[in-house]
C-alpha cells in the first residue's frame, strides 16, 4: 500500500510571502495527500490573529491532518503571563485541542510531540512521558504500517547543524530502537534535506530523518527558497522530493528527489 505525506514546516504566520499561499494549496491539493504533517513555528509570535490565519489555511489542505507547535508558537517573553502560564491557549483554540496529536490505521502510524517549551526561547526538550508515549503508538500499529514521527526541533543531525539537536534526542531516539520507526519528520533550521547521512539505524531497523525548508515565510536561510516536502512510502521503498517556490513561474516545482530501502532485519 503506498502511502503519500506532505510535510509542511515553519510557516510563520504574520511574516509570510502572501503569495505563495494560493499556489502552495493548490499544488497539496493536487497531490492528494494521504496526510499532511506540519512540524511547528505556524506563527511569528504566536498572535491570535496570526494563528486565526494559519487555521484558515490549514483549512484549505486536503487529508488527514497531524500538527505540533514550535518555538515561535510560545508568546513572546514580553508577555510573561500568556509565555508561562496559558503558553498553549491560542494554538489549543485556533490549530487543535491537543498539542500531540496521534492516530493508527491499517496502513500508518503517525504521532506528533511538542518539543516546545516556554522555559526555553529556542531550543526544543523531550521527555520521559513523551518518549514512552511514541513507543506505544508504534508498538500498536498494525505489521507493515509506516511509523511517522512528527517533531518541531531536529533530532540527529550534529555534523550538519552543530548544537541544534532537541535536548535528550539520543535518549529518546535509544529508546525507539524496538519501535521500527521509518520517518522522522522535523523543521525549524528553514534548510531541506535527506540524505543517506540522515539514515539511522534504531536497532534492526533503519529511520530516516527529513528536514522541510520554510513552506511560506520571508525568513528564508542558506539561500534556500521557500520549499516542502513530498514523501511518497511504499513497502520496500521511501521517496522523498522536496517542492521549491519558483518565483518567476509562480509555482512550486519538483527540484530534489531522494531515495531510501525500507526494511527491517
């Protein structure tokens, strides 16, 4: 059963390029996503009325939809009641109810956990409940489903981005060993990639780690355009391209595609 994954990351509502947004859903929803994944930082200083926008666009995609907060979603410090106190009310009453967001079916197994954390202005934590909440919804797929974990903060890359690993990832990603994870879905750095680096072997099974590029924001890095991801999971294989904004076309196009066995023993 092939499986197909958008996965969408740092919007950055309130300090976006407006005119990617009409192209950007028009080109999901010629895809025809099965899901899509977006890993944090939809707001600039997670305002409500720049959450209010990112929940009419997220309105506009098609398929099953998994979101986790990030770092930009914490209101400012300049606001320390709503930063340490109500941290998460707007993104509960604008994107979802619930910060980690999870689902099983026959064939995928996907949850989302919030790496996040009002303490920290920019780095992103997991914990122990987070880590055994990961192997439960694993453990609990069906034989042959694909295992889509959905973070904000990147979780294995220090010979790419030194030093900007959530704290605790190797604890975690230790603990996942058993889990048969196959995607690793993260963002905030505004850079794309996967390659064969980004393979990990978790026990004896391997996961690939994806980073998406800013879908819409103007805070673009590296010289990279405004990009997502398209990830396309069959039984023995992933697929990973990467969609690039093309300003002259107007349009998202094809630019990069990646090619990974997937297999476990």
């Amino acid at each position: 059963m092939t499986r197909t994954i958008v996965h969408l990351s740092d919007l950055h509502f309130g300090r976006i390029e407006t005119a990617i947004l009409d192209p950007l859903a028009a080109a999901i929803e010629g895809i025809a996503p099965d899901l899509v994944a977006v890993s944090g930082d939809l707001t600039q200083r997670a305002r409500s009325r720049e959450f209010q926008q990112a929940r009419a666009f997220l309105d506009r995609l098609p398929g099953r939809l998994i979101v986790v907060p990030g770092n930009h979603d914490v209101p400012a410090i300049g606001n320390p009641y709503m930063r340490f106190f109500a941290g998460w009310q707007r993104f509960q009453t604008w994107i979802h109810p619930e910060l980690e967001q999870s689902f099983v079916d026959e064939g995928m197994a996907v949850i989302g956990i919030n790496t996040a954390r009002a303490l920290a202005w920019k780095g992103g934590r997991i914990n122990r409940k987070q880590m055994e909440d990961v192997r439960a919804c694993f453990h609990g797929a069906p034989d042959g489903a694909v295992k889509v974990l959905v973070v904000h903060h990147p979780l294995d890359i220090p010979h790419v981005w030194p030093g900007v690993s959530a704290t605790r990832a190797r604890a975690a990603l230790r603990h996942w060993e058993d889990c048969g994870v196959d995607l690793i879905l993260a963002g905030h750095e505004h850079r794309a990639f996967a390659g064969g680096a980004e393979k990990l072997r978790l026990g004896n099974h391997d996961a690939v780690i994806v980073q998406a590029g800013t879908a819409t924001s103007t805070r673009v890095r590296g010289g990279e355009p405004n990009s997502f991801n398209v990830l396309r999971v069959e039984a023995g294989e992933i697929r990973v391209g990467r969609m690039t904004w093309d300003v002259e076309a107007g349009e998202f196009e094809k630019t990069h595609e990646e090619r990974f066995v997937r297999r476990c023993g």
